[in-house]
C-alpha cells in the first residue's frame, strides 16, 4: 500500500472518529465530513493519473444524485405532512400503550420500506412518530427501530435498497428468488430487536403526551387525501418510473415533486393574498435539515475516494483469500463493514471482484448473492451512520453516535446473526442448492 493510499485512509479513520466522538468534540458531524472529503481529494490529487478531474467529476455526479433524490424525497414528505396527509396513518397507528405502539412501527416500516425504500419509508415514518410522540427523548427508541425495521425490509425486495436494485438489475439475483428466501430471514432480524426492545419500555403514554392533531383547515378533507394519494402513490411510483424509462431514481423523484407541487399550488388559489407562493415555497423549503444533506455529501464523496484508490476492492479481495469458499464469513464480515462505510461501494466492488457462475453458490439466487443482498442491507443498522436510512433519522431526530452505539448496535447485531442463522436453516433443509 502507497504512502498516498495510507495518508488517504488515515484521514478518513481519523474524521471517522471525530464523527463518533461528536458529543465530546461538540464540532457538528456534517463540518468534520466535509473537512473529512476535501482532505482526502486534495491527497488523492497528487496521485500519478491523470484524470483525476474527470474521476472526481464522476464521482460527484454519482453523489448528486443520491442527494436530490434525498432532498426530492424530504421535501414531498414535507408537502404531505404540512397538509394534514399522515394524520389517518396516525389514527391507525396510535394507541396509548408503548409497547403495541412499537410493534405497529415496526410492522408498518417493514412492509412500507419493501414497497418504496428504507431511505423515504425513514423520512415517512420520521414524520408521523412525532404526530404520535411529543417527547423528543422517548420518542428516540422509537427512532433506533425505524432505521432497523426500514433496513430489514429493504433487504427483502428488489426496489427496497440501492443494493438489492444494482444486484437484481445486474441479474445476480431474481425477484422471486430474494422475496421468497430472504423475506422470513429479513423478518426475523427485525422481530428480534423489536422483541428485545420492548422491554425498555413500560406502562402507557399520558394522555398529554399526545399530540393534538394539527390545523390542516386551508384544504378540504379531500384536497388531503389528494395530495396524500400523490405523495406517497407518487413515491410508489418511482421505481415503475425507473423501470419504464431506464431512467435514474432521481429524476422519478423530482417528476412525483413537480406534480405534487404543482397540484398544492392550484389548490391554494383560493388563500388569502398574505399566503403568497412565494411565502409557501420558502417555508417548504426552510424545513429540509440541509444539515443532513452536507453530511451525507461529505461520508459519500469520501467514501468514494477510498473506491477510487482501490482500498475497498483490496479488503474484499482480503476477505476473500482468509475465508476462502465460506460465505457465510465472507458476507457476514462484509455485512459489518457496511455499517462503516458505504454498502454501495462495498456491494460494487463485490459485484466486480466475483462474476456469474453458471451453477453453485456463485450462480444467479446463489448463497453468495442472496447472502450479499441480506448483509449489505441489514448490516448498516449496527451503527448510525452505517445506511441511509440511519443517516436520515440521525439528523431529523438529533440521535447522538455515541447514544445509538451504547443502546441500540448490540440490538441490531443479535437480529443481524439471527436472520443469517434463519437464511442457513432455509438454505440448508428447505431450499437446497
């Protein structure tokens, strides 16, 4: 390893830390990420190649569109939540007793993030909770599941995670092959931690802590319930967007958003002169925690340094040579190393490093894909920063690292083992091969 590739690493281990060690340092985690991604460019620059522009070029392209879809995806929750679409998901949700209330999270996570993805279903589920919960500290374990519950349902479908979508459109594994294997193992490591979690709770909200359902009178009851068919039938939509238009997410994204803003706009024709678009339009946007986005910018854009200079191809090929033919071990570790950096550089390089077989585990549904898609997905729950979804939550609920590291990896780890052992009995005694 080159003098430039270990001083490219040191930087990224050394901002890795002040990220974790946030509540001590007191320096917001989006400064240090984006001190984190300039360092390790500026490095890289005095590398030999001689495209280094174009490469970085690239690479911001890539992140770009993460982030608008990111902010695309924010600010139609946002449109949803301001007029009143989620209180009938609040009404269905909402009970007094804390632990009923965290299997129904959990549940409803699961199965949203199958059908949009963990990152949007974390925004959605973000913004009800707090129509539930009006304690910030309470509602913080609450917080912990839905990036758990969103993750292990992304793993499960093939639209669910950035991961599952480049395996299955790169054919390595099926939409029937995943749902029908890997769904009860995906199940299994979310009921785990929230079976443990529920003991951290005990008793009943009081009925203060409630919060009153809010004035949504500048829209009928079923200009609402439009707008929510839009948001979230649009959010839906997306990944059908993709498929029909071989498209990237983002731009399904910002066509749900033009629609919907549009349709809000037309609706708001008949407000008072003093509520002008222009008022409407700057308020929407204030809410979207840019915060988050510049963190996400600057955890991406390093992460891809450390692509760009081969690190994380060599640690899989390393993997690979120490736990040669059992990948078990091999995606496991991976699963864990997802929680640290991104799982999408690390499911590429995998891609890369390992072709199709024709039959055996490497095969299309083999043990090593399917595995792959499980721990990439459910491994970034163990640490905060570990997936997108955690990322999200992270910075709308304030939830410290050092917090999620102390109350929550453990949880997610023991749900984690649990669905690998669930996939290694299905595997083994029902789907042999």
């Amino acid at each position: 390893m080159s003098t430039l590739t270990l001083a490219i690493v040191a930087v990224f281990v050394l901002g890795y830390l002040c990220i974790a060690l946030e509540s001590l340092t007191k320096v917001n985690k989006a400064a240090i990420a984006l001190l984190m991604c300039v360092l390790c460019w500026t490095i890289y620059m005095f590398s030999p190649s001689p495209e280094i522009g174009e490469i970085l070029k690239l690479n911001l392209g890539e992140t770009a569109e993460t982030l608008f879809f990111l902010m695309g995806a924010m600010t139609i929750v946002e449109i949803v939540d301001s007029n009143g679409g989620f209180n009938f998901v609040r009404d269905m949700l909402k009970t007094r007793n804390k632990r009923v209330l965290l299997w129904r999270v959990a549940l409803m996570t699961f199965f949203l993030s199958a059908i949009l993805d963990n990152l949007t279903t974390s925004i959605v589920m973000i913004m009800v909770l707090r129509k539930l919960i009006s304690d910030d500290k309470e509602r913080l374990l609450y917080a912990a599941l839905v990036v758990i519950s969103a993750n292990s349902g992304g793993a499960f479908s093939p639209i669910g995670d950035v991961t599952t979508i480049m395996l299955w459109i790169k054919g390595m594994i099926t939409t029937q092959g995943v749902i029908t294997e890997i769904f009860i193992p995906s199940l299994v490591s979310m009921a785990v931690p929230a079976l443990i979690m529920q003991y951290m709770l005990k008793g009943e909200f009081d009925r203060s802590q409630n919060v009153e359902e809010a004035q949504v009178s500048a829209y009928t009851k079923h200009q609402r319930q439009t707008i929510f068919c839009f948001g979230v039938g649009g959010l839906v939509f997306v990944p059908i967007f993709r498929y029909l238009t071989d498209l990237p997410p983002y731009m399904g994204i910002l066509l749900v958003l033009g629609v919907l803003w549009t349709t809000t706009e037309i609706f708001s024709r008949h407000l008072d002169e003093g509520d002008t678009m222009a008022k409407r339009v700057s308020d929407l946007l204030s809410r979207i925690d840019i915060t988050t986005i510049m963190f996400f910018l600057g955890i991406l854009m390093a992460v891809s340094c450390l692509a760009e200079i081969g690190v994380l191809t060599m640690l899989g090929q390393g993997l690979d040579t120490t736990f040669q033919g059992n990948h078990y071990l091999v995606t496991g570790i991976i699963g864990v190393l997802s929680s640290i950096v991104d799982n999408v550089p690390l499911v590429a390089g995998c891609m890369g490093m390992y072709p199709i077989a024709e039959t055996g585990d490497m095969a299309v549904d083999g043990i090593f894909w399917q595995l792959l898609a499980y721990c990439a997905g459910v491994g970034g729950s163990m640490l905060i920063i570990g997936s997108a979804a955690g990322v999200v939550v992270m910075g709308l609920e304030k939830i410290t690292f050092g917090w999620y590291l102390k109350k929550i990896t453990w949880i997610a780890f023991v749900g984690y083992l649990a669905g690998m052992f669930c996939y290694w009995l299905i595997r083994t005694f029902i789907f042999v091969g």
